[in-house]
C-alpha cells in the first residue's frame, strides 16, 4: 500500500511541476495589446498651425492626507528621506499633481484620424530616478520605444518592475552606484504600474502612447500638451486610485495655432473611484471594521 | 526502529514547517521579485553580518530580508533532507521508507527549482501556484516519514474491523483530499493579486466553498472517530488537533479576509495583515499534515470486516 502510496506522491510532484514548466514556457512574450506598428501610417508632418492643449486639474473636497511610510525595514530609506509618506494625491492649494493628461482619440482638422498618423520616436530618454527611497516623477509618459533610463541615486538596493498587462512584465535590479539601465515599452498602455518589490511604498506610472500628445500635471496642477494639429479630440486625465486609477474624458478642438483649454476636477467623486468597485470586491463585507 | 532517524525527521519537519512560514512572509510582503537574480541575490549567498567580519555579504534590507532569508532556509532544509535521506539507508530496515526519503528528495529539489523559474519569469500565477502546493505536498512528505519512524506507528496494534458502511478510512482520504484542494486553491488566491490589489471574487468564493467543504468533511471524520473509538489515543488524538486546528483556521481565514480587504488601501504591507495571513497559510498546512497523519493511522489500525483478525504490524 505505501509503496503504491509513494508512487502516488511521485507522480503527483512530477506532474505538477511538468504543468508549472509548460505553463512557463508557453507564456505568451506580452500581452493581450496589439503589437505598435513601428511603420505603416502617414508620417505626421508638422505644419506650422499646431496649437496645444492647456488647462489646470482642481482637487475639490478635502484630500485625504498623505499616510506615512515606515522605512524601519531599511535604514537607508529613512536616513535619506526620513518624511517619506504616500504620493498619491498631491494637492496643493487646491490643485492636483501627477495627473496624467493625454489624447486618446479624435481627428485633424482635414478629417483624418490621430491614430493613422505616426510619430517619431524621441531619441533622448525619459529619466525615472530612485531617489529617497521613492520615485521621481511619480507619473511619467513616454512614447512607445521611447528608451526610459532608469537611476538609482539611494545608498539602498532598488530592483525596478514594470508590470504591465499589453507589454511583458520586466525586473531588474539596481544596487547603489550601479550603472543606469535603460527600458523601454514597445506597446501603448495608460498607465503601466511601476514597484520595487524591494520597498513595498515605491510606486510609479508610465503613461506609453504612440504619440507625443501628452502631459502630466504640474504642483500647481497645471499643465500643456504642446504641438497638437488643429483638430476635435477626446482628451483624458487619468489620476491614480483603486485597481486601475480613475479617468476624465473631455472632448476639446483644438485651433489653428490656438490654445484649447480643458480643466478636469478629481475629488470626491474620484476618491469614490479610488475604493475597490463593487465588482471588485468579494461579496462579504464587514463594514463596521472597513476603512472609509 | 532507529530513534536517531525518527528524530531527525522531526527535525526535517519542523524545518519545512518553518520554511512554509517563511515563504509564506515572501508573499505577504510582495517580496518575491525583490532581486532579479536567482539561485545567488547580487552574486552572493551569505549575508552581510559586519560583528562577524561578513562584509561583501547580501545586506539584508527592505524586502530582500524576506527573499532571501527564504532561500537561506530553503537552502538549509534541502541539507537536511539529504542528510535525511542518507541516514534511512543507512539505519532504515523498511525499503518503503528509505523510497519515501528518496521521493522527499526529489520534492526539495523540484520545489528548489520552482522556486528559481517563479524569480525568473517574474512570478507567473500558474508557476507560483504549484510552488506554494508542493511545499505543502513536501511538507506532508517529512511528517509522514516523521510517522512512519515512530515508535507509536513501529509499535504491534491489533485491527479494529470495521462494520460501518461507510469507512472511516475513506472519509479520511475524502478529508486529506479536500484540504488539498483548497490548500491549490488557496496557494492560487494568494498568489493572483498582490498585498495592494483586490483579490478576485470568484477565487476568494471558491476558497470560502473549500473551507465549507474542509469543515464538514474533516469535522465528521473527527466527531465519528471521537464516537466509535473514543478509547484510541492513536486516532483520537491526530483527530482532536486536526479539529482544533480546523476551528483555529476557520478563525484564523476570516482574520485574514478583514486584514487583506483593507490591505490594497495602506501604503505598505502591514504587519496585521502579513502576521495574520502567514498564520493562515501556516495553520493550513498543519491541519493538512494532521489529517494526513490521522489518515495514515486510520490505514494502520481500521479494517475491513474481511481481514480483522489480521494485526498492524511494523511490516505494513
């Protein structure tokens, strides 16, 4: 019986880790995004009548104040930036940062959809720095290839993870004085989270697009998207918050070297976004022992 | 029977007990991918203890305390395994046994391995999965040789038949089985969203459909036991804990579930919510071990109508 017993166990260890190996191999290199066609479309060529997209993002309400981190875990954290709390509402004088503010769809003046016109690819990189054991910026875009140059300025060990869901996940780590390291995202993804898994708190999110229609909102909540063609489109502001953040669409036409303005407000309604949705949640809730 | 071999195998038990523990803080702290290497974090296995002159060693910090610290005791436990693996050929009479050693062995290194393709794909959710379900599967794997070297299971005991319709024995195995799955299914919550993600709905239902399960099918073992063979230490003790051990974990879920319903909100994983949640994942897997203790037992001692005059001995 305990021999047929082991042979039992055996194939089950064997099994399982046969599943494990298949599985792992048969991942798929990204994700479920459409691969960002690196030719085909029309090149966009400026002509001279771009305008820019302008506007400032209000916080209304009372933001909820910032949580502090504990950095006891690792000293350096705490020596470096010993007030290190959550950044994920910055308000200051009613007005918010880190709002990612982009383009998603819309057409020219002349009729032709944004989508079907490419756009060259920067060729110097955007800078994300570890820095007091926190990420500076917080909210970043780049455009897709767009190399992103990685630094660590801490006397501490990051490991930087992107995980994305269109563009393969991608770990590294990065002890102090190393060399920077360069990443960069081959799909469009708004946003993809970025972590050290190292420091739990750190995080970051890197807007992608294949355009350079972008922008994040300054301290005072301002902000531009420079260089747009005349032309109606959907613009986001997308503000970090709950399982996937929280987005305001406003449609805006842009004129001919003209500004077009759009202010976008978060607050309450966004931190009521910011709560896992219903669907999210399980089904059982204690609410008398729930946050709010 | 050697006691020096039995006593060992506790020692290999306990060590994966803990190991389990420490794996399970892993994933609590969302410290899997705290360094990208693996087998070695940085190049180095030891840590930097600079009062021990240790001064190019691993710096222990942040969530690398957790990854690595997990891989010092995984590390520690693989030794041990062969360690006990060589004294059952040497001291260990019964073939079967010395089998299961070998079998134990083979476990440690596909979890080694395991562990290792999580840290390189970046945790993939299949991979992950079955690497907190072989450690249970391990796990049970050093109990039962911790069993099988023991003077209460080497000792003579005479059959109990059995006349129920329903065996005892089966609805051990039913038990073991149950628990097992929903040891998988747990192992695939945890490891589908991180402390700062909700978990998902289906599998967290599941789960709660598991331990429904796990309760009904391992309290019926324990009370029947408690019932028809209420003089029997060697059942009824394995079964006593292991509905101890029930109570303690249906407690302890519902703990877990409040602390990690709020987990996604805090700007860390906290200690509330890690200390419950490892407890979790710990009483689990002794529960697991417990029922396949008592289990083993119920094969040893319970027969049949047909083979009653038939004695458990060491041989079996």
């Amino acid at each position: 019986m305990f021999i047929k017993q082991t042979k039992v166990w055996l194939i089950l260890t064997i099994a399982l880790s046969l599943l494990a190996l298949a599985s792992a191999c048969s991942k798929p290199e990204g994700g479920k995004g459409e691969p960002t066609p690196t030719t085909g479309g029309t090149a966009y060529t400026p002509t001279g009548k771009e305008g820019s997209v302008t506007g400032a993002i209000a916080y209304t309400g009372t933001p909820p104040a910032p949580k502090k981190i504990d950095t006891s875990a690792d000293p350096a954290c705490g020596s470096k930036n010993p007030n290190l709390s959550t950044e994920d509402n910055v308000v200051t004088n009613g007005k918010l940062a880190n709002v990612f503010v982009y383009i998603k769809d819309g057409s020219t003046a002349d009729g032709k959809k944004i989508a079907e016109f490419t756009f060259a690819t920067p060729s110097t990189p955007v800078i994300l720095d570890q820095n007091g054991c926190h990420y500076r910026p917080h909210v970043l875009g780049a455009m897709v290839n767009q190399d992103i140059q990685i630094t660590n300025s801490d006397p501490t060990t990051h490991n930087i993870h992107f995980t994305p869901k269109n563009n393969p996940d991608w770990n590294q780590s990065q002890p102090n004085g190393a060399p920077p390291l360069m990443h960069k995202l081959t799909r469009s993804e708004v946003l993809v989270p970025v972590k050290c898994n190292q420091h739990p708190w750190m995080k970051a999110y890197v807007g992608v697009l294949k355009h350079p229609f972008f922008a994040v909102s300054a301290e005072d909540g301002s902000y531009t998207i420079k260089g747009v063609p005349p032309g109606t489109y959907t613009v986001i502001a997308w503000h970090e918050g709950g399982a996937t953040g929280a987005e305001k669409p406003m449609t805006v036409t842009v004129p001919a070297n003209g500004t077009a303005k759009a202010d976008f407000s978060f607050g309450e309604a966004a931190a009521a976004a910011g709560r896992p949705s219903l669907e999210m949640m399980p089904a059982l809730e204690f609410p008398m022992l729930g946050r709010h | 029977m050697n006691r020096g071999v039995h006593r060992f195998a506790l020692l290999v038990a306990g060590a994966t007990f803990f190991l389990i523990i420490a794996g399970a803080l892993v994933t609590s702290h969302d410290a899997g991918l705290a360094t990208s290497d693996w087998p070695l974090t940085e190049g180095r296995f030891l840590p930097k203890v600079e009062s021990l002159g240790i001064r190019t060693g691993v710096n222990m910090v942040g969530n690398l305390f957790w990854e690595h610290g997990h891989r010092m005791v995984a590390t520690a436990v693989g030794l041990l395994t062969i360690g006990l693996v060589v004294f059952l050929f040497v001291k260990e009479p019964r073939q079967w046994v010395r089998r299961l050693g070998v079998v134990a062995l083979v476990g440690v290194v596909a979890q080694g391995l395991l562990g290792g393709l999580t840290v390189k794909l970046n945790l993939p959710l299949v991979v992950s999965a079955a690497h907190a379900t072989l450690a249970q599967l391990f796990f049970c794997t050093t109990v039962s040789l911790a069993v099988f070297t023991s003077p209460s299971w080497i000792k003579e005991r005479p059959v109990i038949e059995e006349q129920r319709s329903l065996p005892l024995r089966y609805l051990c195995v039913a038990a073991a089985t149950a628990i097992f799955l929903q040891l998988i299914i747990g192992a695939t919550l945890r490891h589908s969203a991180t402390w700062d993600q909700p978990l998902p709905t289906d599998l967290l239902l599941t789960h709660l459909g598991g331990a429904i399960a796990v309760t009904l099918l391992l309290g019926s073992v324990a009370l029947v036991i408690l019932r028809r063979h209420p003089g029997d230490s060697f059942l009824t003790r394995p079964a006593k804990v292991a509905l101890s051990l029930l109570l303690l974990q249906l407690f302890l879920g519902i703990a877990a579930y409040i602390t990690r319903v709020a987990s996604p909100n805090d700007p860390q994983p906290l200690n509330p919510m890690v200390g419950i949640t490892v407890a979790h994942v710990a009483c689990g897997a002794l529960v697991f071990a417990t029922t396949i203790v008592l289990t083993l037992r119920a094969f040893k001692v319970l027969r049949s109508s047909a083979s009653s005059f038939e004695f458990a001995t060491a041989e079996r």
